[in-house]
C-alpha cells in the first residue's frame, strides 16, 4: 500500500495523529556522510508552526525533533533516519462534540467510510499537523540537495483575490520570511493582511497560492515515461491537505498560448554551452529538467473550519447543525510554504539519486 | 526506477518506441475472471489513434492490438496480460536532419542529457506514440470499473482561447464522440475547429483543456497520507505528454472562495444515506472519495512541432536553423481525451483493489 | 531502496542502531478495526529479550515497547502504527578498541567498504538489536492472522550437533518455553544445555537450526511467478542475522528423492473436501499455499563474538590481534525463535492481504 | 502486486504462459550505452531449451527472441528493453484430460484454489517454460555485469544421490558444458547419466542441487537490514519452480561448527589489501558483499509428471486416477543451470545500482 511512503530511493514514511503521543517520520535511503545540521531541521519545523505571527495562527506549539537514529558524529551512516515530535498534552474533552458529526469539507466522513471508524481528536491523521513529518523529511532532503547546488524556495503569491504582482526570482526571497504571509511583494503582503483581519472578524476563511522555485538543478533528473518530474512534484505537492491545483511553467496559461509563442529557443554561447532564451517549460520537458529554473505553483483551497454555525449531518444519517467553536485560522497558505518546500526537495533528492543509474 | 510502470496493485509497464519493432504494456495485478473484451480495446486505441478526422492529425496509421498472454476462454486468468501494437514500416532517412539537432520545446536535449544520447527516429521513446501502451492498458482498467458500476469519461473543455460553454455532466456526453473535436457545446466545438484551421494555415500550434469526470466511485478510495486520490490523478495525467496543469474540484479557483462559499453542506435524506448539496471538492475529501463525482481538468500546452522554421542548437552546442519539415499537428488535445480516461481509470482501478485491505 | 522495508501491502519498516537512542519501527497498511493487544507485543518482545535463562545471554535488559500512532480506543485506525523501544544509556568506552578494527565474520569491514564509515558502538545498525523492531512488527502480524484462525510457531530442531529426535506439530508445542533452548525433545534439550555450558567454558559458540510451522492456512496465499510464498518466506529469514539456509517441505531432501515418493497425492473425502496424504511440498504448491501446514527450516552460523584472542586486520590495513573481551552469547539460536516466527508472520499476514485481489 | 516483476532500480516484469501466443519480459531501469549482444541472449535461451541432449527432454522447440524495445544502434537506449518469444502452434487437445485433473504436487489444485480457474493447457503460468523470460532478463543483467568485471557460473553438484566430488572454482568450470548434466566431475557425471537413463525405464524422475559461484564482485553489495544480498539470492532462487532450499556458504553445514572455526580471519598484504583466509561466509558478512567470491547452493525436488499412473482428485472433489500420458523429463536440473545464473545475475545487477546512492 505504501500510502504514507514517499519516493523511490530517497524514502520518506510517516506517522502520527494530532493527538497522540508522538509523530514522525523514517527516512531510508540517504546516502552516508551527509552532516546532518539538526538546527537546520528545527529551524524549518518552526517556520511551519503555527503562532509564528498572528496571521496564521493563534495556537503556541512548540515542536521539538529528536532524531532516533541514522547519525553517527554529526554524519548520516546510510541507515534509517528516524526522528519524533512529542504532541503536548491535549485534553481530549475538546472534541466529544466531533464524535459523531460529520464537519463539512473535512475527513470525518470519508474517513468512517474508508476505516469504519476514526480518530476524532484534531482530526486525527487527516490533521495538517501531519505535515511536520513532511517538513523534517525535506529539511533532510535540502542538506543533500545544498550539496549539490540546488535551493528550493517558495513563496505566497495569493490570497484570496489579492495576488502578487508578478513572478520573483530565487534571488529576490532573500526577505520573504519578514512578510507575515511570506509574500515578497510587500504591497501586495499588506492588503493580504487586511483580507486576513477583514475575515477574521466574519469567522471566515480563504485559499491562495504558492509559487516555487528550483533553482541549481542539472539536467537530466526526471525518468519516463510514468515518473516524469513535473507528474513527481503534482503527486507531491497535491498530497498536501487542501491543494486543489498544480501548474508547471506556463501551466493553466499554456493552452492559450500558439507553439510558436510558447516554444523555449535553445541557444548555445561560445563554449558551447546550451540554455534557452525563455522558460515557458518551466525548466522541464519531455519530463526531464533542462537545466533551466524549475517553477511551479499550487492553489490551495480556504480551510473549511470556519467560525459560523453550519447544517451537517451525524454518523446516524441524522442532520444536525454544528456549532462554531474552537480555534480558526484565516488562513494556513503562509505556513504552507515550508511544506511545498519539503515535498518539492523530496522530489528533486530523489530524482537526483535515481538519475545515478541513468548511464553506464 | 519502475519509471515505466504505473500503480500498486493493478499495474501498468509500458514499453515501446515510435520507431521500433512493436509498442505494449503489462498489466498485473488484474483479478482473476474479468471477461476481457478486446473489441473494446481496440475500439479505444481506435480513439486515440491519428487520422480520425481532419481536425486532429493528417497521418494514417492503424493500431491493432494483440492479447499476448493472462486470457483464457475469454477471462482474466491473474496473470500479466500482456499486449504489443506493432509499428509499421518506417523509413527512418524522414529523421536524419535530426540526429544531431535539438528541437526547441522537444526531448532530445534533456534526453541527451540524460542517457547520453537518444533514439532520434520519431521522437523514439519520448513520442506521444508511447501514450498507446496507456490507452489499452486503461481500457482494461475500465472493462473492471464498469463491474463495479463506474464510468470515466472526458471531453474537450478548451482550445486555444475557445472554452466551452458550462460544465457538463457525463449524461451530456452521449454524443461527443460526434465533436470532431470532441467538445459536447456545439457552438464552441465549431469556434474549434475554425481555430485549427486557421492555424493550420499559419503553420503554428495550439493547447487546450479537458475535462473529465468519473461517475459512480463508492465513497472511501483513496489512501492518506502521500496517495490521497488528488495526489494519484495528479501524478497520472500530469505524466501524459504536453500536460502543464491539473486541478480538482473549484481548482485555481477555489483560492479566492470563501470558506463559506466553498464547504459542501452534507445532508442525509430519509433513509439516512449522506450526500453534498454543493461539490465544490470534486468529490474527494481528505484524500479519500466521498461519493459525489470526480471531477479534474488537465491543461495542455501546444505541441511545439510548427510548420515554421526556428532557430535553436545542435549536439555539437552550434547555433543551427531547424527547417520546417515532415507533418504537422495543430492541436492534438482531442486525440488525448482518451489518454486522460485511460490514466484516470488505471487509477481508480488501483484504488479499487487498495481499498480491499482497508478494513479487517 | 526500501531496504529497511518489508512487504507489500502489510508493510514494516524500521529503523534504530545498538547504542543510539532507540529503536523501533512503523506498519503500514494495517487494515483498521484490528484489536492490538500491546501486552501481547510486548511478552513477545521479552521472548526475543537476552538474559531470560544463563543459556542466552547474561545481559539484563528490559525493551519495553511503546505504541506512538495508529492505534485509538484499542483499535487499529488504518493509518500507521509506529512503535519505539528507548535504548538504555550505553557507557561507549566500551567499544573504542573497536573503532578501527574489523572483527572476524562481523559486518565491520563491509559496512565501511559500503558507506565509508560505520557507528561502531556495539555494531551499529548490524547488531542483532534490530531484530527487536521485527518481533514488534511480527506480534501485530501475529494479531492479524489469529483473526483468520493461522498460527506461526516455532522451535530449536538442532543446537550444534544435537538434534531433536524427530519434527515436532504445532500441538506438541505448548510447552516449548519451559525448554532454556526451546526444544520440544526434552532429552535434546538437555543435550544442547550441556553444550552451551561446554562451549561456554572453552569461550566458543555454535550455531542451530529452527523449524518453523504455519498452522491454519487457506489455499490460495502466494503470488507466481516472482513472489512464490517460499520465495517470501525464504526472503525473510535470510535477511536474519546469522542465517545461512533455508529450506521448505523436504529441503535438501528432496533432490535424492524419487518424484514416485515426492508427490503429495490428493484425496477427496465424502464432502468432496481435498487435502494430500501425504505433506512434502511443506504445504506450497506451485508458489501457492494447498491448505496443508506450511513447515520450513532456517540454518543459523555459530555467531562471531568468541572469547578467544584471533587475529585480524584495522581500517588502516594493517594486521593486528582482537583481544578476548566483553559479553560472550554462545548461541543465539533459542533467542532467533520469536524473530523467525515475526518474520513468517509478516509474509504470510501480507500475502493475505494481496490474495483479497485474486478475484473478481 | 508486482508478483511478475523482481528487482528495485534493474526490473524484470515477465509474461506469458505456454500455450499462449507468446512469452517476453521487460527490463526497465538498464543504464543507457550497454552493448546488447542479442546472439548472446539468444545463446542462454539456447541452454535452458529442451533437448539440448537426451538427457535433459525429449521435446524439440526453438525459442527465437526478438527484442522490441530500447535499442538502438546496438546500445540499450535507458529506455524499457522488451522482447518475446512466440510460442509455436500446440494442439490443446492433448491437454482436455487435465481440464478438470488436479495433478499431484502440480499447480493445478492452488490455482484454482486461488483463481476461481486457470488455463490447463501445458501448466499455463505455472509451466517451467515461464523460466524463459528469466533467461533473456538475466542474460542482460549478466551484459552489465560483465562490464564490471562480474561472472556468474552454476554447475550441477548432485542428481539424486550422485554428488560431485568437491567444489568447483569458476576457472575449473570452462568444459562443463560438455556434460550431458553440467557436472564438472567427469566420474561423477557419468554416473548421474545412468541414475537418468534408469528412471527413464522406471518412468520416475530424480531432483538434483546446483552450486553457483559470483565471481568479481566488489565489497560493499547489499542493503540491510531486510534486503541483505543473501536475502535477495535466496528469493531470486526459491521463486524457481520446483526448487526446496538455498544456503549461502556452509549453509546447513554451519550450525555443527564452532565460531572459532567458521570465522573467516582478515589479513591484510603489504599494500594493506584486505582479504579472508578462507571463505565459511560465502562471499557475504553483515548482508553484504565482502569482495570474496560469492557461493550458494539450491535444491531442486523431483519434477511431479512421472510415467506411471496417480491416484488424485479433480474440481468436482472425486478420487480419480490420472493416467500416466505425454511426454516425460526425469530431471530438469541441467536444465535449471542458466536460470539459476539468470536470476543471480539479476540480482547482482540490482544491487551493483542501487549500490550507486550508498555515499554522498
């Protein structure tokens, strides 16, 4: 089944709900030597922590990691990575009223008629506290990627109707985490945070939009005809909770656009060195880089806790109306960012590593 | 690698080049006792075949299949089915003018790249001749669905800046096969191909949209964390050649709803049986199907063969003139609605038999 | 790479070394509903523990096991179950006269010609330490199968070159805890006591041989051609420390056998029920269980750690002599008991799970 | 599933039953730029096939293989490399009485069991010729190793009670091909011809044990813990039909011994080369390859089809008694020499890539 394994040589599997004692993660399959910087790891578990500014969310979590093996004197030994965050304490009181009411738009009800029966506490498994796990995986993966030149980062380009105004490059997030919503155009970050506190007020919430940048990857990565790159980062990035949509290069825009427009010109400088003088492909084609920038972007839909009374239905098949209560986020799109990050590195590490066997 | 091999219990290997011997696949994994009707089959790959009608790809080519092995007395015995189309004679000095240049926007650079060097002969194993192996593996994926009362069908939502009308059900698509363009809104279906036309006369190219929708899943396929039902369709479609954007359910367009407006209100009727007022989630929730159609788009870029010549680079890292040559597509995008059916339905397939463990 | 993964649907991995902070593991695919029994994990983990009798081991050690995820209100949910043991605080000086030399028949030297360097405390990862992470996955394994009515039992045939008198049934072996060796021949038992304690003096160890029966089987379990159930079953006790052959049914018998006096022939009884007279093919036929007990044997090496002075070589390739010193196992083989039967009941618990997709 | 594909990164995915239209296989994840020397495939299966010598069978077959796939211009392309081989026209009618027949210690009586029903002309899958693909996908496997200076040879040690004198070194085993039994002992061979050409009078058959030696294999193959490079052998070669037991090094030989004389010391030469005064370990410590040639040893059982008259059942549940009919082998082992080289090679291949991500 393998449904919370990630990856083909470089392995990320998973575990842990909201409310149980632990979660975290194996990674199998890292080469031996990587210095593994533990600080590093942290410091990206706390950029996807909630209460990191009001915008996000109000919770105080403090998550630590442990890694439990894998790590010799400071160096992968070429085992099994393995590493936990301890859940604090919750009182499980909180949720009796979740026992048996279906929420509108989350798990509750698909998981009863998948399992037969689930974890009502935080959401359990479905709980976007699942993506820490993800999140300390890719840190891993980062390291090896830095290794060999390559940097993912990503970016807020929406929220809500408010968009950015244009693409940034890799060059221009050196600032990013010092917008609240992690958006590089400061303007666009600031009416982002009036849509943010405007909707707090009504107990709503909203979606928005993820841009990411790979930048530093030589060509060759991506195996056809199944595993192309750009199918690897959709699947990856589309297992994120609440991801609706996935764009490569010039994505939803593309089918609009005449071959002649759209097609990337190789041209070669005095070395003979090969680049293109666009990147409609989004560094991508055929399913393997091109050595190019690779960007893509991911729609993520507003969460559905909202804090308005909603009509639902119970595991009776009785309809009832569910309370407003407990916390609300306006929106987790912000805090998504570590988390494409984390998938995209996944991807782009284990790519690397399958493209040894590419030759003789 | 598996890089080409598709699923985890029903399962796609595909093999094959545009210009060698013979094209095919293996299923295993497909349960004992599916009456296998190859009729069917090869009514598919005639789907997907160029040369239907003027609009889609002047060659004339046929594909017929055969049934090497995992049949008896009509049925699936558990074993691989395996199948091969075979390629007609091809006089490969069509593909000289190629050997060495590498065409903007196509696979020969990153495959290069990648191996060393390439097949240049049609594209070899990067031609979208390779989506045949696809096609007939999902008619088989689709012969097991219909069993258990699920149907998959796509159409042509956009080319180029033409988009159909609305959103159509899959009761609307009894006729769309007599779209030349495989759209169900005749007024854009005619817009269509007046576009093709005229860029046929320019000798440029052009994208387009589909729609599809699957109709009939039981609610509970899918499986958390890493291959939630999105995650699987998203990795499917997005590895069929061209393909640059997939979304679910409101897609793009749910980041700007609101919470309010984007939740799916449940409601049970008399006898208790849940159903969404809304399905603004494309039915998956959680990663797992709640009952309510699927529904995804997938864009596609334009072919990047024109009938123009272009500028680009050679093996030799020359800058060189790649003439207009050979034959020249517009708009392939009605030739992938069977494409986009086959990869859905080798995922719901896979699902299906997942879904056998779920529960003791 | 998956390497420290085992199975296909119901799936272990894990992870941990001797002298790091713990070790443990995660199951996947656990169908939900199961009841898991942790007491029944853990007094199969004190089955694997050394120091439960002066024939295994003199270490004391208590693994007491935690269950961090997948399990609520007593139940499998679906979702992961992780697991962890926490290692005592190890005082390392122990093993600095390790550090640069490689033990004779230990995995010191391979370890680093792999991965460049190895955690040399207490063996690292290739410390039969992990096989603790096996018995935990190997006891939610064995929950499972009970469910179907199968048992996994099994016992020491021969320690060195005392052999029990005859193959024992699963009936006669309730009382195989009470032997220090885990014979079921008491007068063998004794016999291979007096070598222990023989071999113990003269700081030798010797090897033995376990006999594995599988009780309650249906017909059906085995996937030809590749993962034939012997195959699986061979796969996963030769991946145990120390074990160096395996057999089914007649083993190495059955080369100088005739096939007259091989073949099980069938019989039919008034229901029409079918069963064999006589049992050689150990209950697989044709890669497929028939019903009939499955009985295979593992061949476990004297293991490495003598308390003798041997001569040997350092990582700097120069010859030195290991000194006698430290703890001394003269033979593990009554502790290997438990994991082999973990290791069969993960084979046969996954092939139950993958037969629920033979059929239509 | 995956039940008719074996390895990680080098796959072989088989096909084909023997009395379908044909039988193939396809190796995806070949490096690119390997030579594919079809006349040296083409010779393997030339080994496996029947009638090689009176000893072996009776039957006269050519087996013919066209590759289909990822060549060109002689090199593997890094594309899937699929071939076939067409089965020639068998009348089925010699097979009716064997519609209903469970043959004894056949497949027959499992299939059904597991399949509901299964094609009975000539064993269907379960028949030896499936061994075919094996061949031609170890045959590429064995092109690579060769690249890297690895050899694998087999040769036949026992047929029935007749043994080889000693063991063989892979330099002793250049004429072994001039024996009718792929016995390197002259004597022994003979004798082995008269225990065949007895049972032949007898209408009984014999089983027999394969001895297989890797040479040039360098340290550092293997990945524990679960894929230990014995384990993976171990599989490869129980996954033969009709084969009952593997064991590395001493195998069963190995727990009558004491630690002190199993052990394998370490010496290092002048230059502070590392090497093992002898070889117990066969080749492996810890799972992995320690650079001495590796040497495994696989028992075969009696084939099932004998000439002489069973009692047995059929699907109906009556006693029956199956007539002695048709052809009829009395040992097949000589025969089995290129397949248990095939599946070493194959497994040697896998684990030569996937050793490519061991280091950063």
């Amino acid at each position: 089944m393998a449904a919370n394994t990630f990856g083909t040589l470089f392995r990320l599997t998973t575990f842990g709900e909201s409310h149980g004692p632990a979660l975290g993660g194996i990674i199998d399959g890292c080469p031996a030597g990587l210095i593994i910087d533990t600080e590093f790891i942290q410091y990206e578990l706390d950029r996807r922590r909630p209460g990191q500014s009001e915008m996000t969310t109000p919770r105080d979590e403090s998550d630590t990691i442990e890694i439990l093996s894998g790590v010799f004197e400071g160096r992968s030994t070429g085992t099994p990575i393995a590493f936990e965050v301890r859940n604090k304490d919750h009182h499980s009181f909180d949720y009796d009223h979740l026992r048996d009411a279906y929420r509108p738009s989350h798990a509750d009800y698909t998981y009863d008629s998948k399992f037969g029966f689930r974890d009502y506490r935080g959401g359990g498994r479905s709980s976007a506290r699942e993506t820490l796990s993800r999140v300390a995986g890719g840190a891993i993966a980062k390291l090896l990627l830095k290794e060999s030149g390559i940097q993912v980062n990503a970016y807020v380009s929406s929220i809500g109707e408010v968009d950015a105004e244009r693409v940034y490059t890799a060059d221009e997030l050196g600032q990013v985490e010092l917008s609240p919503v992690r958006c590089p155009d400061l303007k666009a970050s600031e009416k982002m945070v009036e849509l943010i506190n405007l909707l707090k007020a009504e107990g709503d919430t909203t979606g928005g939009v993820i841009t990411c940048i790979i930048e530093g990857v030589p060509a060759g990565l991506g195996e056809p005809v199944f595993d192309k790159l750009q199918a690897d980062l959709a699947k990856a990035v589309m297992s994120i909770n609440t991801a609706r949509g996935f764009e490569i290069g010039e994505g939803f825009n593309a089918p609009s656009m005449r071959g002649s427009a759209h097609n990337d010109i190789f041209t070669a400088d005095r070395q003979g060195k090969i680049t293109t003088e666009t990147n409609h492909s989004g560094g991508i084609q055929g399913g393997i880089s091109n050595g190019a920038g690779i960007i893509f972007r991911v729609a993520f839909k507003p969460i559905a806790t909202i804090k308005q009374s909603q009509p639902t239905v119970n595991r009776q098949g009785e309809n009832i109306v569910l309370p407003s209560k407990g916390r609300h986020d306006v929106c987790v799109v912000p805090r998504a960012v570590p988390i494409v990050e984390a998938m995209a590195a996944l991807v782009i590490a284990d790519h690397l590593l399958r493209n040894r066997s590419a030759r003789m």
